[in-house]
C-alpha cells in the first residue's frame, strides 16, 4: 500500500475531527469575517493543535486575509496546510548518519508509548534501506523488554546485544558498541528503559548511556529519537519537554498514529519544542512506520472520504 494511502487510514480519527471540523465552519463561497476565524480556531483546539500553537496559526491567517492572500473560507485550508509543511525543512526530518563507523541511534519514551515496538519497527525500515542493523537491549529495568526486543530481532533477523535483567544498562551499550565496530554495522539501535521525569535514577542511567556511546564511538550518539504516543495528545508535548530537559532530543517517533484522533499534536510539537517528527507509527506490523512528510501528511489528513 502507497504511503499517502497508508496515511490516509492511519489518519482517519484525526481527519473525522480536523477535516470535518474545517468542513463545517469553512463552507463554499463564505466571505471570512471574525466569527468565521472565531469557529476556525475553536475547531483547531479540538485537535490538540495546542493553544499557543494555535494562537499562532490563526495570526498566519489573519495575516494573508488582511493582505488580500486570502478571501473566502475555501482558501483557508490549503493555506493552512502550505504553512504548516513549510514548518518542516527536509533536512531536518531526514536521519542524521555517520561519516564514518557505525551510526548511533538512542531511543527513549515512557513504558507504554509504544517504545520497543518502535525500536523494532524502525530496525525493519533501516534493514529494507540496506542497512545492517545492531539492537541494543538497554531497558534492563523491565525484563519483558528485553524478551520483547528479542522477539522482534528474530522476526526481522537482526543480531542483538544483551544482557540479563537488571544488568547495568550502561555495559550492554559498551558491549552493543563494541560489537557494532567490530562487527562493522551500519547503525547501533539502542532501546533504553521506559522512564518518567520522577523517576530520576532512570534518567540517570539514560545519561550514562549517552556518556558511553560517546567515548566508545566518536560523534554518538548521532541521533535521540523520543517516541511519544500519539494518542495522549497535548500530554505528548509536556512529555517532549521533560525529556528534552534530561537528553537532547533531536526528533520524534509518533507512534500509535493509526489509533488517535490528535493527530493535530504533530504541527504543536514543531511549533512548542522546536523538534521534528521524523518518523510516524501506523499499526501494529513492523512495516507500519513511515518517515514523516508533512505534505503527504497534511494531504491525508484533509483527503476527502
């Protein structure tokens, strides 16, 4: 199935809600006035856009209807969308691989958001772009994470490093990199312990992981991918934030997509954190993910039934 179909199924909660919403407040042939914009705005809250992100998108709109750029209802929506895709450089989204040696990808997110399953998902996308792919098991906090993991790298046959539970997270990355280099892998997947903001000894050891590849592989880790469940809404974004706070993120796994009708948190968690989405889960296979493309995206989301 072609992305933007896959999109367009993924998406079909959060096109009920936006579409819909865009549908009924910007009929054919309207002239746009305040209480019109009033509606827009009310429509966009309901799609956990985010108030300051859409106190901002509404700015942009009255901008282009006081310029003349736009003039009647119908035109809001694909101005709308132009900018929103226009928030989304394609370097920005694209991973960032090593020059030389293998390339370091950490992933971290709360347990429940869809974590390891994303390691995995993304493990198969990388081994179908040609890349020999090493997994890191380094959420020894949960057992089940680590026969999970295992799992997955025997459905995808990628080899994997590991440890057993409750070893120090800190030496199986040590080893994974070792293992990375002398095997001469394309790129390190590491899968580190689900943690909240309270729980500071686990976001400890999420520090010491980032110190380790950082001595064992010049330039690593290359890539902090946060996965966050998109059906939390809102709450993804204060997520990002804490996270942010501990490791420096450098994008975004949004998974769960296919099971939200907040798909709308993609545009607030561009325009609050500064982050981009990079990579969108669909389902439940390890073919649903997707790299992110906002045009594709925003097309799918405002697709006609």
């Amino acid at each position: 199935m072609a992305l933007l179909d896959r999109l367009k199924n993924g998406l079909s909660k959060t096109r009920d809600k936006i579409a819909g919403g865009f549908r009924s407040v910007l009929p054919v042939g309207k002239a746009i006035d305040e209480d019109l914009l009033d509606a827009l705005q009310d429509t966009l809250l309901m799609a956990d856009v985010g108030p300051a992100t859409v106190t901002r998108l509404m700015d942009v709109v009255r901008s282009g209807w006081r310029a003349g750029r736009i003039r009647e209802a119908q035109d809001i929506t694909d101005y709308i969308q132009d900018h929103v895709v226009s928030m989304w450089p394609e370097g920005d989204r694209q991973i960032r691989y090593a020059d030389g040696g293998p390339t370091v990808i950490l992933v971290t997110g709360i347990n429940g958001s869809g974590k390891t399953t994303s390691v995995a998902k993304l493990s198969n996308y990388l081994t179908g772009q040609g890349k020999t792919v090493i997994l890191g098991a380094c959420d020894t906090f949960r057992a089940a994470a680590i026969e999970q993991l295992t799992e997955w790298s025997n459905r995808i046959g990628v080899q994997i490093v590991k440890h057993k539970h409750g070893a120090d997270p800190g030496a199986v990355a040590y080893d994974a990199c070792d293992a990375a280099v002398a095997r001469n892998a394309d790129v390190l997947l590491i899968d580190t312990a689900g943690r909240l903001h309270t729980q500071e000894h686990l976001m400890r050891e999420l520090g010491k992981i980032q110190k380790v590849v950082e001595r064992k592989i010049p330039g690593a880790p290359h890539e902090v991918l946060l996965v966050l469940d998109a059906t939390i809404g809102q709450n993804a974004v204060n997520q990002a934030r804490v996270f942010s706070e501990h490791v420096s993120v450098t994008g975004i796994i949004l998974a769960k997509l296919d099971g939200s009708a907040k798909g709308g948190i993609v545009i607030g968690i561009r325009d609050q954190l500064d982050v981009p989405v990079k990579f969108v889960g669909l389902g439940e296979t390890p073919d649903d993910i997707a790299p992110f493309d906002p045009a594709q995206f925003m097309e799918a989301m405002f697709a006609a039934e």
